[in-house]
C-alpha cells in the first residue's frame, strides 16, 4: 500500500497551501490581501500544502503564468470541510464534483518523486468561492523562496537549501476525513 499523508506547514487555527499564478493574478491578490479578479474563482484550483510538489508543479516558478508563488493561509475548518466533501480523482462521480483530491508523488530536493503521496485539492463552483471569502485569512508572496532554494540546489548546497524549506510536518486528519480520502497517515 502507498503511504499517503497530508504534511503542511500549519498550527492549530491554520494551514498554508501553495498555489503559482502569473504576476497578473498574484500581484492584485498581494495588494488585496486575498484572491481577486483577474483570479477566476468559476474555475477549478488546485492548492498543494507541500511546497516540494509546488515546486515541481510550476518548475521553481520559472514556467509560464507560473511565475510568482503565493502561500496562503486558509483556517483548518475550511480545509477539512473542503476534504469532507472531497470526491478521489479516481473516482467516478455522478456530476461534477466541487472538491476533488488527488494523491501525487510527493517530491526532493532535486524534484524527483518520492515513494509517499502527498495530497493536492482542487476547488471548484461554491467550494472555490468560499476558499476565496471565507477560508483564506492571509496570503504571502514565496517566489524569493522558491529562487533561493533552487539556487542553492543548483550548487549542491542541499543541506542549506532543506533549511530553507517550510516546516511541513504531518496534518492531524480528523479519521473520518483520513478514511474517506484514503489516508495511511
């Protein structure tokens, strides 16, 4: 069986999810101190608490309308209702789901899969509109982070750049939520 843990950097009030955005998105989002237009909150977003498979996902914030990554804070009751209503990727689904929840390998240092998965949510319909109005409660501009740490990878400073990294560390998953979602740790 594949381990499969939800690990974040989070307290007991919150956890931080990372999403990357062209500057044209992140930029108003940052003065804003929350998501908005041209973010497009009738589309599905994807949020990743591990900043590793963030990372992999927009190529160290080097790919297109990738450029700037944001870490968001959203309240642990709004992450865990979006989980409860979660339908697996795998999963078949009699109509579009509003949540859904993907298990990807999560990632190193050097962006190579890991043999554990780590959890990515996609929000859609109300389920986005709420992450937007009433989940998130800060957001933070990463991309120097995202920089610093693949610079100092490119140099074989792994042990430096590991210390730059987020805190994540496992997610207390309610067990029902853990059962659901398929869950080993």
């Amino acid at each position: 069986m594949e381990h499969k843990q939800v690990r974040a950097d989070h307290d007991a009030r919150t956890i931080t999810v990372y999403q990357a955005y062209s500057p044209a998105v992140a930029e108003p989002a940052l003065a804003a101190g929350r998501l908005v237009p041209p973010f497009r909150p009738d589309r599905m977003t994807w949020i990743k608490p591990s900043f590793l498979w963030t990372m992999y996902r927009c190529g160290w914030a080097g790919k297109p309308d990738q450029e700037r990554v944001l870490a968001i804070t959203v309240t642990r009751e709004g992450f865990e209702s979006a989980l409860r209503s979660a339908v697996l990727s795998s999963e078949r689904a009699e109509r579009k789901p509003e949540v859904r929840v993907q298990w990807d390998p999560e990632r190193d240092l050097h962006l190579n899969p890991l043999a554990h998965r780590a959890i990515q949510v996609g929000l859609a319909g109300s389920a986005s509109h709420r992450y937007v109005r009433e989940w998130t409660v800060g957001l933070r501009d990463v991309t120097h982070l995202a920089h610093a740490v693949h610079g100092l990878v490119r140099r074989g400073r792994t042990a430096e750049a590991s210390a730059l990294l987020p805190p994540e560390r496992p997610y207390p998953l309610p067990p029902d939520v853990a059962e659901r979602l398929g869950a080993t740790g």
